[in-house]
C-alpha cells in the first residue's frame, strides 16, 4: 500500500471518471483520493464504476481549492499533455514511480489530474514540481482521466514491488531535515513575491515570467524545511535593513 | 505504431467497455480490434466512450469464435487475474511488452482479454502461449476491462518508444535556456554571500553552515543562464535599494 500518495482531481465533470478513478486506485493499492470542486459528487454513476471501491469514494476528501488539496503534501506532480511556455520538468509515469515510491513514510506526494477537457491551467501547474506527461501518440493524445489514473498507479505499484528488494533514500543518501510542505512553500512564494515588489526587481503591473521561472527554479530543488527558513530569513533580513534605512532618512527630515 | 499487436475482447458485455478499449489502444498507437461475440455492438456506448476512436471501433474486426480472432496469429496472450489449475508461464505487462515489441514486422501478437465478470475460460487461457497478469493488490484484483488494455497497451508503447530512443533531454523535455557554467554559479554565489553580508543576514565572522545550505539548495536546481541571471538582478536590485536608502539618509545628515 502507498499511503503516502495522494491522487487530486480538478473540477472533475463526469461522476463516472471518479468512481473509475477509485477503482483503478484501489487495484493498485492507493486509498487517498482528493476531489477539487467536483461538478457532480456523490453521484450513482460514481459508485456505479467504482465496482467495489466505494470506500476510497467514502472516505475521498471534498475540497474547494488546490491550496486545501495540496497543502500537507511535500512534492507535487500535475499531469500535463501539452508543451508548455516555460519548459517545466518532465517525466514520464515510470520516472514519476522511481521519485515517488521510495518516499513512502517520508514525504506525502501529491498527483494532480485535470478537467476531462482542458487539463491543468498553467496556474495549476505551476504549483507542481514536476509534469508528468503519459507519452502517448501525439495525434491522440488525451487519455481518459481513469485511464491515466491506471497507469500511474500501476507504475507506483510496479515500483513499490520492485523496492521490496531494497530501499533508496531521497537523493541517494541520508537527509538531514524533511521537506518542506507545499503550505512552507507557498508562504515563501508569497514572501518572495512581496519583497521584490518592495525592492522594484517585480513590477506588478507587468510581472512577465519573473514569478514561475523562480518558483521552477527552487521547484525543482524540492526544498526541505531548513531551506525554506534560511530563505525565507534573507527576505525578512531585506524587509528589516530597507525599513532601519527608511527610518533613519525619516529621522533625519 | 504497433500494427502487429491485435486486442481480443472475448464476450465483452458492455459496449461502453468496447469503447473505453478503443480510445486506450488508440492512445497508445495500436488499431488492430478483434470482438468475439460481444452482448451489444455496434452501440452509442461504445461510441461515447471511445471519445475520438471511432476509427478503432469502425473497423474492429467482429467474430463468432476465438479460432477465427486468433488464427492469423503466432503469437498469444491471455490475461488471467487468478491461479490456474495448471500453472502456464505467466509475465507482467512489462515482460508481455519486452516479447511482443521487438515481433514488429515479424509476427502478428494476439492479446486476449475476457469477459467482465469471469475473465477467459481455462480452455481458452490454455490457447495462450503465456498468461499476463496485472500486478494489482490481492484483495482487489479484477481491474476494468479498458483499464486493463491501457495499462498493456502503455507498456507496449513504452517499450516501442525506448526502442527509438536516442538521447533524452534535460528534465525531460527541450528547455529554453542553456544551463549555466560554473563560473556563472561562482560568480553568482559570491555575489550572494557579499550581499547576505550586507544586509547583516550573514556574519562573516561567524558563517556557520549558511553558504553551504544555500549552495546546495540552488546547485540541486541545476540553475540555467536565466535563472542565474535573474538571481544575480535580485541581489542587484537589493544593493541598489540601500544605497539609495544610504544616499537618502547621508543627504540629511
């Protein structure tokens, strides 16, 4: 069982998706189901394809935004079918697998799924520290969300068995401090943000690329808790030294 | 495309499975449908499902026996979700995958999927030259049809595409910036410390494990030319923020 993934769906249309979804979880051993803003939920035709699963349909948490989906969870990927602005990190479902499944007991790993239609808004993945991209034929390339569902829980669940023979640590070695969660994270986000407004590098008016191109940057580094204070005491150290050199020009009016 | 792959659906019941089916192998490049006796086809279900792969559907192939799906074929697959009678060689999708992908132009490889609720009958799993079993959790084993085609198909695509594969890009997909060099990073780095320095977050006489931590934090991002670039207007934008500060306050003084 991998208790420590988390499968989120955004504005999910079709009830039926759902209970596929929770089926194809269940087959491969996951129970944590997360449903953003579902259009239709409860609903018979949910219960109807979850075939047995009606438990990881019970106990899925209802939610209205990503932030309440996400915010306990340490590493994030969002399922992505187009090329994006931004190249984004990318990997495939057994490279998703080979990340994900040796954080059992140590990190909670988020995957997100989008609308049947659309996907993921680029807002949505922006948030995550990787894109998984199913690599299907590209001239047909969107599969079912139950579907991919399968696949990437399968991939979870083939590398969960391959990793009974042996467990490898977080980038190949003991760590000191555990990860961040994606609620640290996004404070800092935040903090970031209003520093570089108050130091005029990020002009809100026009704030271009400045924002995901860092956010990817320190995304990618998947940050643990220590990283995040130490950055986040260089923006307080910043705010502190403009606001002592503001007073002391005040004082001297 | 692996046209020497055929999907058999042996007495399929719902026709919203057949499309389900469909879209799956489409997704991953296969086109060959063989239905043996399925309950209701052609059907709007099936059309619904297969969401775009009406292609796939339009030209299954439909059969009154397994002799006349299998006939043409060298090579076949049954999927089985339980222990037989007499144990038969059995492999994982991904072994599946590893014998038939290489068949391409040299044989034509049948992969036989049973009925929804009872799965292939021992007389026909004992036509298979290996059983396949998908390596869901015990207690909840039986997966959906379609799922179970996506997940065998994906796995064939898999080996397909890393058959083709030459070299694959930097995180996964072709990113916009070169990755910068190491004297860019060094600059960068000592740029940084002076800065930490400045803004009293750093004593020089007491550094601890500050620079160290913020140097694997960013060299485990494996910063490109712009990132590095846009660290460097932050630090810039820092510095010019106090001395104008600085200048403010030295003008009253």
């Amino acid at each position: 069982m991998s208790e420590h993934i988390r499968i989120v769906l955004v504005n999910t249309t079709h009830p039926g998706n759902i209970g596929g979804v929770a089926r194809a979880m269940k087959n491969m051993g996951l129970s944590d189901l997360c449903l953003v803003s579902p259009k239709l939920f409860p609903h018979p035709d949910a219960d109807a394809r979850a075939s047995g699963a009606t438990d990881v349909l019970e106990s899925a948490q209802v939610v209205a935004s990503i932030d309440e989906a996400l915010a306990d969870c340490e590493l994030v990927f969002g399922t992505s079918a187009r090329e994006r602005h931004i190249p984004w990190p990318l990997v495939d479902p057994r490279e998703l697998a080979a990340i994900a499944a040796p954080l059992k007991g140590k990190a909670k790993v988020a995957i997100m799924f989008g609308r049947e239609d659309r996907g993921l808004t680029n807002e949505e993945l922006q948030r995550c520290h990787h894109h998984v991209h199913i690599p299907a034929v590209e001239s047909f390339s969107s599969l079912n969300i139950a579907a991919a569902v399968q696949v990437i829980s399968y991939e979870l669940r083939m590398a969960e068995l391959a990793d009974q023979a042996g467990e490898k640590p977080q980038w190949g070695t003991q760590w000191d401090i555990e990860l961040a969660e994606q609620r640290e994270l996004e404070l800092m986000f935040e903090h970031l943000e209003r520093t570089l407004v108050k130091i005029d590098f990020l002009d809100p008016d026009n704030p271009r690329q400045l924002m995901p191109r860092l956010r990817r940057l320190l995304q990618r580094a998947v940050p643990d808790k220590v990283e995040v204070n130490v950055l986040r005491g260089i923006l307080k150290a910043v705010e502190r030294k403009m606001e002592s050199a503001e007073k002391n020009g005040n004082d001297h009016v």
